[in-house]
C-alpha cells in the first residue's frame, strides 16, 4: 500500500470558541484566526509551538505563522486529501509524528495531542503539494475560505502566492537535504502569509 493510501481522514479540526470579530476585519485583540464561530488565540498557536520544542527536547520550533498556516488549511486539506485517496487521521499522525521526533534524535518518543494535531494538519499541506505541482490544491483552499474569516495583522496578510512558493521550497529543500521519507519534515516550515507594511502589524514570534 502507498503512502498516501495509509493516511485517513481528520473528521474536524479543533478550532476553540471565543468572541466575534467584524466580517472581513482583523480579528479582536488576542486573536489570530476567527471565522463562522471558530477561533484560535494567538496563545494558541504559540502553545502548539512550545509542544513540539518540548516533545522534540528543542530540536523543534516553528514560527507562529507556519502553525497558522496549517491551523488555519490543514482541515480543509485534510478532506481534499481524503477525496484523493490519501486519508488522514489520529493514529496516522501519531505514527509520523513519532517518527518525526525520532529523527530529530527523540529517543522514545511521546507526542502529545497538540503535536499529534499538528502533525495532522502538516501532512495535509504535504500530500496537498505532492498531489498537484502546480499549486492548484493550495490556492483553491486559499481561495474558498469562508468570506468571514478574520486574520490579525501580527500575522501579516494570506497569500495564496507566498503559500505556494513556500511550499515549493520545501520540497526543494527536502531534496537537497535528502530526507526522503522523512520529507514531510520540512513542511512544518510552509507559510502563506507576507509581511505587511502596517507599523502596527508586530512580528514578534511570527517569523
């Protein structure tokens, strides 16, 4: 069986419950990612950061922008890929990410269920980028977010192009790194966003 055919599918993702923001406008102080209800704080995604540097004994450390990213398409992907053949689900993604925290000199590791839904979310942009080179798959899941979604400035502004070309560059740099099955690894790293020229759009930890 290949590998995409032993993925299997996320059923949803675990967006928490906060307040509202104003269709179509940044989101509320504090928030990074809101649309229909749904939102993550940007405590969030820096939570998920510090999971995988401490699953990974700090070998491991995302930027805030990377997690939003896949926080933000992964469960969209995670159908797209199931549509394909290539499901995606809990197990699934803790096998990888054990494997991933093993390669990253883990000895015997446990991935908590933060970096297990990460991982969940990574594998989407992966196996979206493999299944179509062009960068059709992750402009359209760009593309056909809900009109409400709001986005904090702090993270700057969602480009399907700077998606595509980040994500390109991670399959070029899984090849001059010759990780081979480990080339999902890289994709942690994959941003759609680009800086903004707003004075107050503060990078901090977004990088």
């Amino acid at each position: 069986m290949t590998f995409r055919r032993r993925l299997a599918v996320l059923a949803a993702s675990s967006l928490l419950l906060a307040g509202c923001a104003v269709p179509g406008q940044p989101a509320a102080p504090g928030v990074a990612l809101q649309s229909e209800g749904e939102t993550v704080t940007t405590a969030d995604l820096d939570a998920v950061a510090a999971a995988w540097e401490a699953d990974s004994d700090g070998a491991i450390m995302p930027g805030r922008r990377a997690i939003a990213t896949a926080t933000l398409l992964g469960p969209g992907l995670l159908e797209v890929a199931a549509s394909n053949d290539a499901v995606i689900n809990e197990g699934v993604a803790r096998t990888f990410a054990e494997a991933w925290l093993e390669f990253a000199g883990v000895e015997d590791p446990e991935p908590s269920d933060a970096v297990v839904e990460s991982t969940e979310n990574v594998l989407a942009l992966y196996v979206a980028t493999y299944a179509d080179t062009n960068g059709t798959i992750l402009r359209d899941a760009v593309d056909s977010l809900p009109e409400d979604v709001a986005i904090s400035p702090r993270l700057g502004e969602l480009s399907a192009d700077a998606l595509v070309a980040s994500a390109q560059a991670a399959v070029g740099n899984a090849e001059v790194a010759g990780l081979g099955n480990y080339s999902f690894t890289a994709f942690l790293d994959v941003s759609g966003f680009e800086s903004t020229s707003a004075d107050w759009a503060v990078t901090e930890g977004g990088e």
